[in-house]
C-alpha cells in the first residue's frame, strides 16, 4: 500500500515543519510543506493528502494571541475545505503553536453558541516554560495514541493553559474521553491537567508537548546517563497516524 501523505502546513513563524516532517518520514510517510497563503489560493490541493499537520513554532510572531492570526485565516478561508478533509476520516494534528490554532479556528472542539468552546491560555507561571514533562494517556479514543501508555516529552511555550469555556464543557470533554492526554505533574495550570485533547471522532488531536522533538534515544536529556529505549516516546504517535491508513 502506497505510504500516506502528510500536508504540513506552515506560515510566517513557523519554526518546527522540517523536524515534524521528519519525524513522519521516519514513521514512512510522504511529507509535503505548504505556506498557508498557497493553500488559500488553492484549497482542493489538501485532497491528495490523507493527513494534515500543523506544527510548532510562533505563527504570525504570536500577534494577538498564540496562533490567534493563523486560526482567523483557517476560519475565514479554509473552513468548507477542512470540514470535507475531516468528514473523509482523514486525521488532522495539532503541534504545541497548531494545537492553538486547531482550537482557535474552530477545528478541534467547534464552538459554543455564546463562544468558543475552550482556549489556550497564559500559563499560570505567567512565563514562557522550555521542560520536559512526564504525560500520561487516559482515553482510548485518540487514534495518535494507540498503546502508548505515557511518554515522556519537552514543552515549550507560554499560552498552554487548556481552559474550556465553563465548567458544564470541561466535564463534557472528560466524560467523552477527549481530554485524552494530560500531565503528570501540571506544568501550566491547564484544567483536568490536559495536554492534548481530540475531538470527538478521536481524528483531530492537539498536543501543546513537541513529540517530534523526542523520537530518538539521543533525545532523551539523560540519553548518556541511563538507559533509554530504542526510538524516542514521540516517534510511536507519527507511527500511529501513519498505520492508521495501511
């Protein structure tokens, strides 16, 4: 079977496409970069792939509001397009700054009728954090997550608080199985400790930790010092993703 291919989606900003596509090559999938502004002029060209990416980084230099830019230009000019990508059963992720744009455009949760259904907020520290945190998955639902039980990944960012929209949505999310990976040990004060949430389908998931920046043993910060496992904790969900189609 042919190896699927993965659209990923980059704007002024962006500073992790080439180690996001890296890491899906290494899962065996075909990559594909694309300026957002070329997608907007050509929406139909997300049909070819059966994966759509949007990585970290600091898209529009986080004007605004972490990934605010991006999210507008998805909502106002990609929206049809995307829903058809989604409605084919095809997967869409979300990177630290892409986690932020897939909840800010819409694409992850939708919207409230009053508002949007949640947001990625300051962190509580009100300080940018560079860590690596320990994860645990707590839903069977998120097609990213397939057996992996925990992993063990670096953040990077400072608008990463999860927050829903009140109390009633959080409670929705959890019951529903979406808020499908969290924090051990709470880096941001994200609500639930969530640190990747999916949408319902379990399709289009968003993660604020960088699992392409721990997909080799070499990754590890302790690498020379204890033992560490033959592929880095990251690179089992780009495989994941990728073995969802074959």
């Amino acid at each position: 079977m042919a190896a699927p291919r993965v659209l990923i989606l980059r704007a002024p900003g962006t500073n992790c496409d080439l180690e996001t596509a890296f890491a899906f090559e290494q899962a065996g999938a075909v990559t594909q970069a694309l300026h957002i502004n070329r997608l907007c002029e050509d929406p139909s060209s997300i049909t070819n792939s059966q994966i759509l990416c949007l990585p970290g980084g600091f898209s529009y230099g986080d004007d605004i509001a972490a990934g605010r830019i991006l999210a507008n230009q998805i909502r106002h000019h990609l929206q049809d397009a995307l829903q058809v990508f989604k409605e084919a059963g095809k997967l869409i992720l979300g990177i630290c700054n892409g986690f932020q744009v897939l909840v800010k455009s819409g694409l992850l949760l939708g919207d409230a009728p009053e508002a949007p259904k949640a947001t990625l907020a300051w962190n509580d520290s009100g300080q940018f954090q560079d860590r690596w945190v320990h994860l645990q998955t707590t839903s069977d639902k998120c097609v990213f997550l397939r057996d992996i039980p925990s992993m063990y990944l670096p953040i990077a960012h400072a608008e990463g608080k999860f927050m829903a929209c009140n109390a009633d949505t959080l409670a929705q999310l959890e019951s529903a199985g979406q808020l499908a990976l969290k924090y051990t040990d709470n880096p941001n004060g994200a609500q639930g400790n969530a640190a990747g949430v999916c949408d319902a389908t379990g399709r289009v998931f968003g993660l604020m930790p960088h699992p392409e920046r721990n997909i080799d043993p070499t990754h590890h910060p302790q690498w020379t010092r204890q033992q560490t496992a033959a592929q880095g904790d990251g690179l089992k969900l780009f495989q994941n993703a990728v073995n969802y189609f074959q």
